[in-house]
C-alpha cells in the first residue's frame, strides 16, 4: 500500500510542476491555489509512503516519477525536445525506479 502512496505523490508532483509556470510567479489565485493543493497532497502522501519504504528510495522514486512525467508533459505538451538521448536518459531513470522496487527491500514486500 505504501508504493501505492508513493505512486500518488509522484503523479501530484507532475501535476504541480506542470502547472507551476500557469501560475506566473504565484501571482494568478487559481492556479497558484491548484498549484499548492498539489504540492501539499504531494508532501502528505509521501509521508505516508515512508511509513515503511526507507526515506532514501521514496525520495529517489518519488523525484523520478515527478522529473519523467514532468519531461513527457513538457515533450507531450509544450513542444519539448524529443531527441532519442533525451529518452534514453529518462528511460534509465525509470529503470532505476523498477530496480529499487524490485530489488527487493527489507520488511517491505514486493
């Protein structure tokens, strides 16, 4: 359940970042409140998550969920490079995330 929290916060992170420039330096009241509910959901589930996954792999897995959605928006969205060496980095990242899952964590089943 825990990774279930820590999959949450990630996507709030995307959100929050994607909507971050909406904001205009925090001085439009819309998107700015978005903005902070998201932040605050991202912070909240996070704490949960590190309940029982040791903070260093919730923080890693959580900066890469937030830093490879936030990168395929942008590419999705905003007209971002696309190049393959772009990709090839992000895809290492998410690599990365599966490892730390599924290397298998002390107390923590899989």
């Amino acid at each position: 359940m825990n990774w279930l929290f820590l999959i949450a916060a990630g996507l709030c992170e995307i959100f929050y970042a994607a909507a971050m420039p909406r904001t205009e330096g925090f001085t439009r009241l819309g998107p700015s409140l978005f903005c902070v509910a998201f932040i605050a959901a991202s912070m909240y589930l996070l704490s949960l998550a590190t309940r029982s996954i040791p903070v260093g792999t919730a923080y890693a897995v959580w900066v890469g969920i937030g830093a490879v959605g936030t990168a395929a928006y942008g590419m999705l969205f905003l007209d971002e490079d696309r190049s393959l060496a772009r990709m090839a980095c992000f895809g290492m990242i998410v690599m990365g995330i599966v490892g730390l899952k599924f290397l298998g964590l002390r107390g923590e089943p899989a």
